[in-house]
C-alpha cells in the first residue's frame, strides 16, 4: 500500500504546481478526452467541415452545368436543324456543308 502511495505522490510531484489543482486538472483531462478521443473530436469536425465545403462547391459546379444544359435544350428544341447541321454534319438534299475549324 505504501508503494502503490509512494509512487502516486511522485507523480503528483511531478505536476507542475498551478495544474495539481483538481478542478484545473479535471478542466484539463476534459479538453484532452473532447480534442483526441470523442466521436465528434476537432479533427473529425475540421474534416467533416471540409467535405461540407467540397459539396457545396460542387453543387454550385453541377448548378452551372444544369442552366447551360437547360439552355442547350431549349436551343434544341427551337433550332433542330440548326443543330443537326452543326452536332452531326448533317445537311439537306442538295445543300453542300462546310466545316471551318477554329484554332486555338
């Protein structure tokens, strides 16, 4: 018993004097468990946070893509030969199609 003692007041000497506190102590343990080993520790917060962020870029991204298609449709559906002609080369009975290549 005196042992199992002995070597609890060695390491409780080696405490820093301000920190043997118990409440401090208590604070402190508290700090450590939340930032390192619960579920919803710091980093997991921080890398959720991030993953939030992509997915929000991401929708903004699919977003533009979705009015330029819904742009493209309506194209379409107002100008179907126009686009044939331009999409697949397509042309009419006696009509001659050039096709001019930009260079960029």
């Amino acid at each position: 018993m005196s042992l199992r003692r002995n070597l609890w007041q060695a390491f409780w000497e080696l405490i820093p004097r301000p920190i043997r506190n118990r409440y401090i102590l208590v604070l402190l343990v508290f700090f450590v468990w939340m930032f390192f080993f619960d579920g919803a520790n710091v980093i997991t917060q921080w890398k959720l946070n991030q993953s939030v962020e992509k997915l929000k870029r991401d929708k903004e991204y699919y977003q533009e893509h979705l009015k330029q298609a819904e742009k493209d449709q309506k194209d379409l559906e107002e100008h179907k030969g126009k686009f044939a002609r331009e999409k697949y080369y397509m042309k009419k009975e006696g009509e001659e199609v050039f096709i001019f290549m930009d260079e960029e």
